[in-house]
C-alpha cells in the first residue's frame, strides 16, 4: 500500500482476549539518549495491523519514517486509521522537543516541527523490541507501555564526525553512520572530505583531483612512532561523484541530519597540491601523502589559488545546503609561506604583522566569499591565531581554550576537545584493543564531559551551540573499525548533547547501554564492549576493585594466575604491604564475562607518600592527580590518558615527596612519555635536590620503547623530602607535529629503593 498524505481512516482497534495480551512482550523504557520527563501509567497500547497513522504534510519525514520502520521491521502492516496521530502545538518551544503520549487508545506525537516528531518516533522506536531492526519481529501484535514522554535537547549542535580522507568509507556505510546519529537525536554529520592523503570529492571543473588527489601510492602500516617506519606497497583510494552526494545528502534529510562538508585550508592541503602544483608555495610537484601528521605543504595564497578555492566552493555549495561550510584551519605550518615570495609580498601589500596574520587573512577572505552566498564557516580553533574571521564559528578541539576566547568575542563554538570527543583514542587500557593513534578516552570519561567550559559567564555559554564526536581515521581501515571506536562512546556523545544535566547518571547510563547492546547487535553494528570489565583504583583503604555492571560478581588472584570462577570473591578493598600482581575479572554465575584485568603493584618507598606539585595537572590529564605519582602503578605504555599519566602543557614543574621521616636512598627512578606526534616531548632536563642542599642530575636509561623515556639516578644519599625540577621541552620545533606549539610533559610513577 503506498503512503499517502492525509490517510484518514476510523479506528478498528482489534479486541484481543487478555489471554493473548499476557502472552505479548512489554518493553520497559530505556531510552537513549535520557529524555527530559519520563511518567508512566496503566495499561498498553496494542500495535497491529489495525493501526494507523494519522498526520498533516508538516510530518511528511517523521510519519514515513515510523510507517518504514513499523513495515519492514515487521508483519504488521498499517491501516489507515487514526490510532497514532501526529500534531502540531505551538506551545513547544524547542523546535526539536515533542511530546508523546502512549494510551491505550491511541499514540499522540506533538511536535512544533517535523524534527521535533522525528525525535518522538526514535524515543518510539526504542519502545518497540529491537527485533524490529532486522525484521525478526514475527508476531502480528505488540504491547507498548503506556506513558508521557515530554522531551527537548540540551544543545542545538549535535554532531558526529568522519575522516574519509585517511581512508574511505562506502556511501552505503555512511548512509548506515547516519541513521544511527539520528536514533541517537543527533542531527549533524561533519565530512572530512579532503586532507593531505587524498582528496575525496568529485570536483567537476578539477578532474586531476580525481585521478591524482584521490589516491596515494602506499600507505603507513603500523603506528607512526615505530622505527622504522614501514609502507604497505599498495596504491589506496576513492572518491564520492556529485551523484552520490547528492544521494546522500537528501538521505540526510530524510533522518533530518545536516551533512557539514570540510574542504580543509590552507593546511592538510598535500593532496590537492600534488594535482595541481601551482596551488602551493613552490610549485614543485609532490606525492598524495603516504603517511600521517602534518605536512608543511599548505596552499599558497595567491590570486590563482583562491580562484582554485572559491571554483571548488561553488561546486561544493551546490551540493550540500548546509548553513555552515567547514573550511579547516587546523595545523598549518608556515614554513613555506616564510620563504616564498609571493607570502612575503602579500603580509607586506595587506600590512599583516607576520604569517598567522595571513593565515586570518586567508581565511577571512574565505569567509567573505561564503557569507556573500549566504553561508558561514566553520574553522578549528587555530583560527583565532593572528586575529578570527568577523562571523566564524570556532570548533575548539586543542582543549576547550579556544572556546572559552571564542565565545569571550561573541563567537559561536562547537566543542571537540581531543579530551572529551577524540573516538580515535583508545578506550580501554586492556592491552588486547586494537592499535590506535593513542591517547585514552573511556565511556564514562565522555558521559562525563559537560560542553560548557567552566570559565564562561552565563550569558557566554549561549556561544556554545553543542558537541561532537570526532573520528579521525588513520588507524581505522575499515566500516568494522569505525564502528568498533564510534560505539558506545557515540551513545553517551548523544546523552552529553540531548539530556539535561539532571536526567544524567552514569550507572544509569550503563544500565540503559547493557540493554541496548541487543539493538546495536540487531542493527549489526559493531560496538565494543568494555562494560564487563573490572577496574582498580588505589585507596587509603586498600586496593578498590569496582565493575559497571549490576548482579555480577567480581573474582581475582594476587598469584600472578588467571581468574577462574573458583577464585576468591572481591568485597573489600585488597590492602597492599608488598609488591604485588593483581587479576581480577567479572563473572556471572555461569562464566568469566569480560577481559581479565591485570595490575603490578610496586611497593617502594614512596609508596603513598605525600606529594606536592607546584602546579596542578591539566584538567584532560589529571591521571590520580599528585598522589598517583606514589601509588605503585606504572602507567600504559601506550596510553598517555589514563589514569596513571599526569599531563601538563608547556609548565615547568616542581615535585616534592615527603618521605615522612630520613631515609636511605639507593636510588630514584621516574618515567616520562615521549610521543612528538601528539605533541608529547620527554623534559630537557631532569633534578632533584635533596635536605642536604645538593641538585643531581637525573639521567636517561637506555629503553628499546621509544614513546617512553626512564630516567634514574644511584646515590647513596639519605633525605626526607625530595624535591624533583622538570624543564619543559619547549616550543615544538618546525618540521614537527604541532610546530610552533608548547610541548606536554607527561610524567608517571616516582619510585624509590
Ligand atoms: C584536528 O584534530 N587536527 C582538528
Ligand atoms: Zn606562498
């Protein structure tokens, strides 16, 4: 029967006998993300195939949608007839809030938009069992609850982001990324279309940025800090013709999700460059990257590069209606503008102070074009270096600094601070996850983030327009992956920007995810499940063991064995007195459910002692704040972020231990981690004083793992308090990731013989 608008009919609700009724499954409501109101009441309402859906055209998207979803989800075909309606109530402000009522004589979804009605049948949606996913629903009937659900967003950005530049992805893929944003209420999909490793978009009046742009020679296996580094021998890549965009984007429409496409300049611009060499400074050809980082390659900013820009704009502008254009901004070094001529000429000709002078220059220019075709930009953070474009919006990534001046200026923001909302980071320490750029961002750390830095009057906050996901894609080859790394932190990403602060509870939370697993498997999405796993935390009490689940049961051993369901239940806090190694795992009654946890503990002699530092940790890197330097755990070989490491950006530091009393001391050793691809270098000097008066150098140990470097000094010296100085590496040097930037310092464990 095909749809039509305005399907009038007279509700035939059949009669089952209340036999039948207590046959049939009731879903309790769990909604992800948390809606503002939930109050249940007596009774179901019965949906069959004597339902019907009655709506005006203002519903057109919402009322297809939940036809589509009801029809192919199951063997229930809908009538015409009134039992779920659609209406209209200007009295909901948010255009994006609704109302749905569940009776047992029919469904009410009141809306003031058809997004607001789109968002009231996804909390529908997650009242019907997930077997309407994948059509196994094979019953002719289904109860729903009856209840009240009054429901509006927290945030009017509500985003994810996907780098298809470092690899590509299907239409098909993309099409199946979007229809989980929009369960999830999320209503923007932000598209890396071009970076230094290929140029993803056809452009018509360009072809060489289809054949040369879009694809490189070879590609980095491996991490980037291995040495040596080491290349696959394979061409790789892809485009998207105008067609499929086109495709897409009305698909976007129809889930009422907005594409943002990104078009980056001047930097992560090696791709285009190396089609049409003239756009960079020297004209030399170069290769489509093969590896990752950034690329002093950037375009050049003269007269024929922005005709290139504003031809590939047009082009762009006609295919996606999106209010904002991303135009990158991010990571663009200015060594080549240093020496080209025509740069030089350029900041004297416009009387710019230097090279991020021209970067603004650059990117006003940008703007202007796109303002005058009534739309607007969005850039990274570093385009509020060398003065922001009058209307930009700022997307604050390298912390949320460039937020808070942001909005200082009257500027709007969107937040995805590498803190929060890099989904390329690992998110659990279980050494069997697969290889990831580094970093570590837990479920719960993203559940927690609040978009609303802290520095910002009330009346700035309204810069902040919401938050979003990003997925950066040079250690994600396949759809498999994306999935693996997007789920579940895109679910608790999609509680941060819709639910009210008040509606939010992590156990909670968890409770609600453990049960939407079963969605996510019917709607074949790959997600990774760390909710099964046990994690430690130090306490004066002893060593704390907690799991996230509920009616589990945690077992360990302090053997160095595996833990089986014979071993001994966790209930208390283990108390430490020695070196010891920990294993724990969750268990239900029948078997060991998630990865098994393992923890050294090295008992020395400034085991939880009392430290003091001369300034805190960054608040994104705050590990187990001071005392975690002292707890006896070493932190991740190649988790920078979790809970062990300590991180501070650009400062100097000053550690002081109180040992508590003299002691004899053989020797002092610490750690720092030493990755320059995020930025992260080793201190350039290391010392320690102690009671006496006496500074000692501490020095380097040899160790084959280059993103960790130990330091250690014998002595034979006996003090109280040990007072450790640690010189910041400085600024990044050129030729570097983040050149020009301070460089962090992360330090972990100080043990002491
Ligand atoms: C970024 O991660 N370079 C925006
Ligand atoms: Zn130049």
């Amino acid at each position: 029967m095909p749809f039509k608008k305005r399907a009038y009919l007279f509700v035939f609700i059949t009669f089952l006998s209340s036999t039948l009724m207590a046959q049939m499954e009731v879903v309790t409501p769990e909604i992800l993300p948390a809606p503002s109101s939930i109050i249940k009441s007596k009774g179901n309402f019965v949906l069959n195939s004597s339902t019907g859906i009655i709506y005006d055209d203002e519903f057109e998207v919402s009322a297809n949608f939940l036809k589509n979803y009801i029809e192919n989800g199951s063997a229930i075909q809908l009538q015409k007839n009134n039992s779920i309606q659609f209406l209209k109530d200007e009295n909901i402000l948010s255009p994006e809030g609704y109302k749905l009522e569940i009776s047992p004589k029919h469904i009410k979804i009141s809306a003031n938009s058809d997004q607001g009605a789109f968002y009231a049948v996804q909390t529908l949606r997650q009242l019907l069992p997930e077997t309407f996913e994948n059509s196994t629903f094979k019953d002719k009937s289904i109860l729903i609850q009856c209840l009240t659900i009054i429901d509006e967003p927290q945030f009017t950005y509500r985003g994810m982001h996907l780098d298809v530049a470092r690899h590509f992805f299907s239409i098909e893929f993309i099409k199946k990324y979007i229809d989980a944003l929009a369960m999830l209420k999320m209503n923007t999909f932000h598209w890396h279309l071009t970076d230094d490793q290929g140029w993803r978009i056809e452009i018509k009046k360009y072809p060489k940025l289809q054949n040369i742009a879009a694809f490189r020679k070879e590609t980095l296996i491996g991490h980037y800090n291995s040495d040596p580094q080491k290349y696959d021998g394979k061409p790789y890549g892809d485009f998207y013709t105008q067609e499929q965009i086109k495709d897409l984007v009305a698909y976007a429409k129809t889930r009422h999700v907005t594409i943002i496409p990104e078009i980056e300049m001047p930097g992560h611009a090696q791709a285009a460059i190396s089609a049409y060499p003239k756009l960079g400074c020297s004209g030399d050809q170069i290769d489509v990257a093969t590896k990752w980082g950034v690329f002093e390659d950037i375009f050049c900013p003269k007269e024929s590069t922005f005709e290139f820009l504003e031809n590939v704009l047009d082009e762009v502008l006609l295919l996606f209606p999106s209010k904002y254009i991303h135009i990158g901004g991010d990571e663009a070094p200015k060594t080549k503008w240093k020496n080209c001529t025509q740069c030089q000429e350029l900041i004297k000709k416009e009387g710019l102070q230097d090279e991020h002078e021209l970067q603004n220059y650059f990117i006003t220019r940008i703007e202007k074009y796109l303002n005058n075709k009534g739309r607007q930009i969005i850039g990274w953070d570093e385009i509020l270096e060398g003065g922001l474009a009058p209307n930009a919006t700022v997307m604050s990534w390298r912390g949320t600094q460039g937020a808070v001046e942001a909005a200082k200026k009257n500027h709007q923001v969107i937040m995805t601070p590498t803190s929060h909302s890099y989904f390329d980071y690992y998110q659990s320490d279980n050494d069997s996850e697969p290889l990831a750029i580094g970093g570590f961002l837990p479920l719960e750390k993203v559940y927690g983030f609040n978009p609303i830095p802290k520095e910002l009057t009330e009346e700035k906050s309204n810069y902040i327009l919401g938050a979003q996901g990003n997925l950066w894609t040079e250690y994600i080859a396949d759809e498999q992956q994306v999935e693996y790394m997007a789920f579940p932190r895109m679910i608790a990403m999609s509680e941060v920007v819709w639910s009210k602060p008040n509606n939010k509870n992590y156990a909670n939370f968890v409770l609600r995810l453990e049960h939407f697993h079963k969605r996510l498997e019917a709607l074949d999405i790959n997600y990774a499940n760390h909710l099964y796993e046990v994690e430690g935390n130090l306490k004066p009490e002893g060593y704390e063991l907690t799991t996230l689940t509920k009616n589990k049961t945690i077992k360990f051993t302090t053997d160095g064995s595996e833990p089986n369901l014979n071993s001994k239940i966790y209930s208390k806090p283990i108390t430490i007195i020695q070196n010891t190694i920990l294993k724990a795992a969750v268990f239900n009654s029948e078997r060991k459910l998630g990865a098994t946890f393992e923890q050294s503990i090295n008992y020395h002699k400034a085991f939880g002692k009392k430290v003091t530092l001369n300034i805190e940790p960054n608040k994104a890197y705050y590990g187990s704040g001071a005392q975690g330097l002292v707890n006896g755990i070493s932190g991740s070989d190649s988790r920078y972020g979790d809970k062990e490491w300590l991180g501070f950006w650009g400062d100097d530091l000053e550690i002081t231990i109180d040992l508590g009393e003299e002691k004899a001391i053989q020797w002092i050793k610490t750690r720092f981690y030493n990755a320059t691809g995020q930025w992260i270098y080793a201190p350039s000097k290391v010392e320690v004083t102690f009671d006496d008066g006496r500074t000692f150098p501490i020095l380097e140990e040899p160790n084959p793992n280059k993103s960790i470097k130990n330091v250690r000094i014998w002595t034979n010296i006996k003090s109280r308090f040990l007072k450790f100085h640690i010189k910041n590496y400085g600024i990044i040097p050129d030729g570097q990731q983040g050149a020009g930037q301070k460089a962090w310092t992360f330090i972990d464990e100080i043990s002491i013989k």
